[in-house]
C-alpha cells in the first residue's frame, strides 16, 4: 500500500463511472508521485480502460474527481494536456498521411516550438528516418509502434498514459520499446501510467502496480511485493490468483 | 518542451492550421478525393443547363428567366457541398480512428469547428471555381456577375451549411457511426423546403411558414429577383443573416452539449455504431 503522494502527477478521488446498466469504476483512490512508473492491471471488464480515459479527459466521473498536473480533468482538461500524451491500441494514425506529415501535424497541435527539430530527434532517436517519408498506412506493425510513441514523445510529455504499448509486436520489438520507454522516463522524470496484460512488462518497467477487478482495486503495491505476499514466483500467477478469485487479496484503504 | 506561446491561449490559429494541414495533405495525396468534389457539381449544372435552355426555347416566360435554374444549381452546391465538406473532413478522422487523437490533444472543440469550416471551403472551391468557368464556357452564364450580390448569397448559405454539419458533428460524436447517414442526407430535407428552383409562392400555405424560417429559402428568393427583375432585395439578406445568427447559435450550443453528453456516457473513443 502505498503512502499519498504530496504533489502527485495524477490523482484520483473515490472515483465512481456508471453507465447505463453498469458501474465500470466503483469509488477507486489512488495517487501517482512524480517520476514513477504504476501499472493499471486487471481482467477485461475491471475498469482499467475507462479509469484512462477520465484521466485523459475523455469521460466525465459519475462521482468523484481526477486531477492531473493540478488540473480538473476534464473541466481544466486545456491546463493540463499539453503536458501529457497517451498511445493506445484504440486509436491509429491517419494511414495515408506520411510519418513526417503525420508528426509535423501533431507536433502543431501540442505546441511545439520548432517542430522540425523535434521530428529530426525523434527519428534519431526511434530509428524513424528510414520510413519518415512513407505512408503511415504501409509500414510494418513493429514500425506503426514506433510512430506512434514518436507521436507520444512529440511533445515531451511529463505524464505519458500507455495502454497496451507492445501488444501486437515480436519479442524483439516489444523489447526494444520498453527500452525507448525506461530511457525516456529516466531521462525525463516522466509519470508514466500503463495499462498492460503483460506481466513481464510490468515487472521491468514499474515500481507499483494497482490491481483492479470489477472496477474496484482490490491491491496495490510494488510487484515484489505482491509477488512476495501472494507467495507466487512472478507477477503473472499473482494476476491469476486475483483474478480467480484463489489468492486473499485485502481491502486496499483509500 | 518548448511552447509557441501563441499555444496557450484558448483559441489558437496554429491548431486550426494543424488540422487544415491535415486534410489539405490527404485532398493532397488522393486524386479520387479530388475527383470526387468536381464530378457532382459539374454533373448537376451540366443536366440542369440544358434543362434551362429547353426550357427557354419553349417558354417564353421562362426565357426572361435565364441562367436562374444553373444559379440554383450553384447556389444549392454551395448549400450542400458546404455541409458536406464539413461532415466528410470530420467523418475521415472516424474512419481513420483519428478521432481520439484529437479528443485527447490539446485542440478545442471551437478550434476544431474552425478548421472544419476553413477545410469545407476549400473542398467547396476547388469543386464549384472549375465548375463556374464551365457554366460560362457552355452556357454563357457568369455566376461571379451578380457581384457584392453573390458574396452576400455564398456567405448566408455558408452560415446555413456551416450549422447543421456542426450540429450533425455532435450526433457523431454522440452517437458514432449510426449517425452517419444523417451527414449524407440531412441537408436534401432543405432541397424542396428552402425553394431552391422554384418560388415560394408554389408552396401550400402552411408549408411557406416553415420555408420562411429556413434562411437559404430568402437567398434562392433573392437570387431570382436579381436575375429576373434586376432587383438586389436587401430585406431579404438582413432576414437570412438573423436567421443564420440563431441557426448558428443553436448548432453551437447542440454541439457543445452533444460533446459533454458523448464525454459523459464514454463515446468519444468509440468510432462504431
């Protein structure tokens, strides 16, 4: 369990979304420090998607309150998302643009200063050049990836919100953006929040995970810990205790 | 990161530029989409030109008339195109699954419907500047001669145009996909509504109430006044512009409540139906 944060990067109030027939958020705490990286974990259905998406703006809280670098989201969402970006499965890229036509346009909507230059680092540093003037509609999975984290990192965001980052990809792709990701948060001192079903990903990149099930969470601590607690060997078979229903997860106080 | 000043304030033109940029490079990359804007327009002034001069060979009243039904035609593409124009641009970021993107950038809502204006524009002259340099050529008739007269026309119809495809924006937003057909049509409900052939005199007397309350129906009256009887009717703009005004405000104010409803019941990522 972990002690609140002074001046967290993103707060989340006894958060409460219901729609029509069904509560996907159901009154969740949590608070995330600056610099950290926490994983949102949980079975299909727990919540975890629709916790995002209030952080980011998009959904408006039945109850409760999310703020993000101070600002109400989604009221003062303006305040706070030029600071913040997200990749996500859900959303793509416009095909037919080229990657450099395609950066140059976000690159604008976040506000940087001189675009051109940031599109140069970002293809250094994301290996990008090679496709940077091919639509974003023919490259290869592992190359759309890339793209669309030189999309996330346009803007050199202090909160980076990832939502499945490396579905989709092979092993040594998948590896290489974890790489690309740890570099930046360290670099950075970026908040990064990720949502992932893959337990190996979770226990490289974060120092905290917060398990929810049925839109509630249900445990939040570091992945040793939990790992230690549940007397499992790795973070997959604690997933699975949790989910199941076999392990005793406690009441996290909010 | 350093940021253009200029970025954050609430309205700001280098967003607006972002997404004009956007769809100018996919208009740019697709010459069916180019295609596209031309062919319609110049199909429909094409049939209903030789209509008119059939028409004028065996009427002699009609014949007074000239060059009104190939106006109509222009006048309507101004009307629909304009609305299309705006629902296609922001239509292709559904399609494109971009929409979420958007959602979650820094661009405003209000930013958003000024660049969507600013691209139906340009779709709609890159279809109607060609198609007009046709009419003179085929038929002898100039649409740019009606003047200050024609600029007052374009710009009650943008106006028109303008608010329902806003309005039809926040439906999609809403509603996803399942709304899309309503981009396509909704606009043919003004067709037989707003007069754009015919006088509103042809009309029952109770369907003129509802065609007086619809702004293009005062532009396609004034229209064939300046055609037929040489009279620019004034009163008949300063009606449409205050009709227009409401129109506007209403479809504004639709949207904005449509987009809290989508942030409220968690559409705005969905791209379905």
């Amino acid at each position: 369990m972990h002690a609140p944060a002074s001046n967290p990067a993103i707060a989340v109030d006894r958060l409460v979304k219901a729609y029509k027939t069904v509560t996907a958020v159901d009154g969740i705490s949590f608070a995330l420090e600056r610099g950290t990286c926490t994983a949102l974990l949980g079975g299909n259905g727990a919540g975890k998607t629709t916790t995002i998406s209030t952080i980011m703006g998009l959904v408006e809280p039945t109850s409760g309150q999310v703020t993000v670098l101070g600002a109400v989201m989604p009221r003062q969402r303006h305040l706070a998302l030029h600071r913040m970006n997200f990749e996500s499965p859900y959303v793509n890229m416009p095909m037919r643009l080229t990657v450099r036509q395609n950066l140059n346009v976000f690159g604008m909507l976040y506000g940087c200063a001189d675009v051109a230059g940031r599109i140069r680092a970002l293809a250094e540093e994301l290996e990008l050049s090679d496709f940077l003037d091919r639509p974003t509609g023919k490259l290869s999975s592992g190359q759309k990836t890339r793209v669309a984290l030189a999309k996330s990192l346009i803007n050199q965001p202090e909160i980076l919100l990832l939502d499945e980052p490396t579905a989709s990809l092979d092993p040594d792709t998948a590896d290489w953006v974890r790489g690309r990701l740890e570099h930046y948060r360290k670099e950075r001192g970026a908040t990064v929040l990720l949502a992932s079903h893959n337990m190996g990903e979770v226990e490289r990149l974060c120092d905290r995970v917060i398990m929810m099930k049925t839109g509630r969470i249900v445990d939040d601590d570091t992945p040793e810990r939990l790992i230690a607690r549940y007397g499992r060997s790795n973070l997959e078979e604690v997933f699975l205790d949790i989910a199941r229903g076999r392990g005793e997860p406690r009441e996290v106080a909010q | 990161m350093s940021v253009m000043p200029s970025d954050r304030v609430a309205y700001s033109p280098r967003r607006v530029a972002a997404i004009v940029l956007r769809h100018w490079y996919l208009l740019r990359s697709s010459w069916p989409r180019l295609f596209d804007l031309m062919y319609w327009p110049a199909v429909q002034m094409l049939m209903w030109g030789f209509l008119q001069m059939y028409v004028a060979q065996n009427s002699g009243s009609f014949a007074r008339a000239a060059g009104t039904f190939i106006a109509s035609v222009m006048l309507w593409d101004v009307l629909f195109r304009g609305q299309l124009g705006f629902s296609i641009s922001f239509l292709e970021e559904m399609y494109a699954r971009n929409m979420g993107n958007l959602m979650m950038s820094p661009l405003r809502p209000i930013e958003f419907i000024g660049a969507l204006i600013i691209i139906s524009m340009i779709r709609l002259a890159i279809g109607m500047v060609p198609v007009s340099l046709l009419a003179i050529v085929w038929f002898g008739f100039n649409l740019w001669s009606m003047g200050f007269a024609l600029a007052i026309f374009f710009l009650n119809l943008f106006l028109t145009s303008w608010a329902v495809a806003i309005f039809v924006a926040g439906l999609l937003l809403r509603n996803g996909l399942g709304a899309e057909s309503l981009a396509w049509g909704i606009m043919f409900l003004f067709l037989p509504l707003t007069c754009v052939y015919y006088p509103v005199a042809v009309l029952p007397a109770w369907l003129q109430v509802f065609a007086w309350m619809l702004p293009p129906t005062y532009v396609f009256e004034g229209m064939r006044a300046l055609l037929i009887d040489n009279v620019f009717r004034a009163d008949l703009m300063v009606q449409a512009f205050a009709l227009n005004a409401v129109l506007f405000g209403l479809a504004v104010a639709g949207f904005l409540m449509l987009l809290r409803s989508a942030r409220g019941e968690g559409t705005l990522l969905q791209g379905g139906d």
